[in-house]
C-alpha cells in the first residue's frame, strides 16, 4: 500500500510541475514515473523477501 501510495505521489508531482505548458507530455512523464516507482519498489520487495 505504501508503494502504491509513493508512486502516486511522485507520478501526481510530476505530472503537476510546470516544466511544460503543453499538458500531454506532463501526463506521460507522470505516468512513467509512476510506473518506474511501482516497479523498481516490486523488484526491491521480491529480492528481500527471498
């Protein structure tokens, strides 16, 4: 829950810092980010728990 919690939040900042003014590459890079979040905190949970 945690995780997901995190990745939202650096996914939702992201995507609401105006470093563009165009809001579709804002969008993108909240999504990935969220992705990247979600992922490397997956990976990091699954190599602990062996």
């Amino acid at each position: 829950m945690t995780l997901a919690v995190g990745g939202l939040i650096a996914g939702a900042v992201m995507a609401a810092a105006p470093w563009s003014r165009r809001w579709l590459p804002r969008v993108i890079a909240g999504i990935v980010t969220l992705g990247i979040a979600l992922g490397t905190g997956v990976l990091c949970i699954d190599h602990i728990s062996r």
